[in-house]
DNA sequence: CCTACCGATCGGTAGG
DNA sequence: CCTACCGATCGGTAGG
C-alpha cells in the first residue's frame, strides 16, 4: 500500500503498471494477486481511508463545540495534521480519485459533499455570530480548502519546513482574512 | 487541441487514449498523426501555451510597476483572469504537466521557477516597505498560488458565479490577510 | 483521410 | 510465491 501510494503520487494512477507496483516491492506482477484482488482496491483502500481521516476530524472539532473562529481553527489544523502524518497517501488520495471506478467515485464524491457541507456549516455559524465577513460561503470554502491542498505539494518531512512555521502562516493568512474588521 | 484538453481534464493525460481523442474529433485514430506528431506534443503545446500567458501577465504587472499592494492585488486578477478565458486547457495544465517528457518538463519546471521567483519578489517588496506582514515569502507565496488553483476546479462559465464575486472574496480574504495590521 | 497492421504493454488468470 | 500466458488495448507506421 505505500509503494503503491507513493507510485501513484509521482506517476499518477494510470501511468502506474501493475508491473512497476510489482518491481517496488520485488515481486513478480502476478503474486500481488494473492494480497489484493485489483488494482482498484488499492485505490480504493488509498481514497477511503483518508476520507475517513477528514471525517473523523471533523467529527472531533464538531463535538469539541467553542466558538467558530475556534472551530475553524482546529479545521485548519486538522488539515496540516493529516498532510503531516502521511504526505504520500494524502497527495494520492488528492489527485487520484477521480480514477475510481462509478460507483466508488459516487461514494467518495457523496462523503466529500457530506464533509464540505459540515465545514460550510461552521463558516455559516460565524458569519451569523458576526465573527466572519458576510460572503458567498462556497467560495470562502473552497479558497480554504484549495489553499490547505498545498501542503502536500510542497510538505517534505525530512527537511522539515517548521510545521509550526506553516501553521502559523496560514493561520494568519486565512484567519485574518476571514475575521470581520470592526 | 480543445477536444484534446477536455479529454486530458476529465480522464488524464494517461488514461486519455489516441482513440478517445480520435471519436472525438470523428476521425480514426491514425488519421490524428496528420495533424500532430505523437500525444507528447499535444501535452507540450498545452502546457507550454498556458505557461506563456502567465509569464506574458506577469510582464505586464511588473512594467506597469505601482505600489506591491496593487501589484499583487493585480496577480490575483491575472490568475482569476487565466482560468476564466479558458477553464478546461488550464486544469490540464495545472494537473497534467507531470507527464511531459524529461526534456519538456525540465524546461517546464524553469519556466514555473522563473514565474515564482517574479512573484515571490513582488511579496518581498511589499513587506519590505510594510504593507505586509512579514513571513515567510515561500510559505505565503504558495498558499497564495495554491488557493488561485480552485477556481478551475470549481469554475463553470456556464453556471456564471459572478467573476466579480469571486474576485471579491479572493481579494478579501487573501489581501486582508497579507495586510500589516499597524 | 482511410484500412490494415506493428510490437509493446496492460490488468489479470491458470496452475502448480 | 513463481512461470507461462490470455485477450485487450496502447501509440504509432506503412501504404495508398
């Protein structure tokens, strides 16, 4: 599973063989058969178990309560969290799941509305309380979202980018932006 | 090469065969080979073209120098002004410029270095002389570039969400967050 | 522009 | 876990 996340990152799912999965862990193509059943199933495997990593996040943040800005907050730490723990599954999961077959894809698709919707709802929750700048909740969401996409892209463990650094950036960049200003 | 960038949007590049491009264009796949040398150059050509319109913008906002505030207010506009002429070649070129041939993506990536350092400069300036806060100008720099990138994802000319409207929000929730406060 | 076709490679199976 | 192999499909060429 991670040869296979880390191929699908740098490749792309389509572009990854069966054969080059088989090569990264020193195996002949047809002996991965006896550890998954298809190529799908590893994107499959890849696609929802990070799903589930956002949504029980998510799930967290909602139960822990506090005021929006707060709950924002823990959002945009979630996101890092998750980049951090695991870059390469991440990225896959990002750009890759679009190549899921129809009825996984419908799935994935209605888990990232149902995660969307929970996070518009927090940004809802505090343009009401006059904390957040009125706005057009789907694109104050989807610039959030977009700009927390980056991490991955750029994230390299080994040299370390100070996560504490990036936290704050963002936080800055983002929250101020959101605030109202009187 | 329109139909071509809507099948390397919607499926990818790898997954986008010479035969889907060819029922596209009700022709037989052999008969594409006319036109075009191999699929390598139709990924070149698009990758290539959209990278010369953001270089070509950056120009101009660099020559029509003022303060970095208006200077970066008006990259912004480039960005949202890129996306919005052409959504569908654009996502291939943001999604799709992984698979060009080494030699191509080499000068690729220079082509993108150069554009980011002319960017980044522009950032320094401005918390340089204050009007920023200061930060880390590669961590700003893509969390900037990086919430630019959904509006392809997201944009549908049809559907009109308001060019203005986005540029508002955008405008507002990353300018406001750059802004020095004192 | 087409028909006919090339060698290479694909995901996956049979059988041991 | 391997060898051997399947039918399908790939990007691309020859020749008209």
């Amino acid at each position: 599973m991670e040869a296979a996340a880390r191929l699908f990152r740098d490749k792309g799912y389509s572009a990854t063989s069966m054969r080059d999965l088989a090569q990264a862990v020193h195996l002949q193509a047809s002996s991965l058969y006896n550890h998954i059943s298809s190529k799908q199933e590893i994107l499959r495997d890849i696609c929802f178990r990070n799903a589930q990593r956002y949504l029980t996040g998510i799930a967290a943040v909602e139960k822990a309560g506090g005021t929006p800005l707060a709950q924002v907050e823990a959002l945009l730490d979630l996101h890092l969290d998750v980049v951090a723990e695991d870059v390469t599954s991440i990225t896959a999961f990002n750009d890759e799941w679009r190549h899921l077959d129809p009825q996984a894809l419908d799935e994935f698709v209605q888990l990232r509305k149902d995660y969307e919707n929970r996070f518009r709802a927090i940004l809802q929750s505090g343009i009401a309380d006059g904390t957040f700048k009125a706005g057009d909740t789907n694109l104050l969401l989807f610039t959030i979202l977009s700009s927390l996409r980056w991490v991955h892209d750029w994230y390299k463990p080994d040299r370390k980018p100070q996560l504490k650094q990036v936290r704050q950036t963002v936080h800055q960049l983002l929250l101020e932006g959101l605030k109202n200003s009187h």
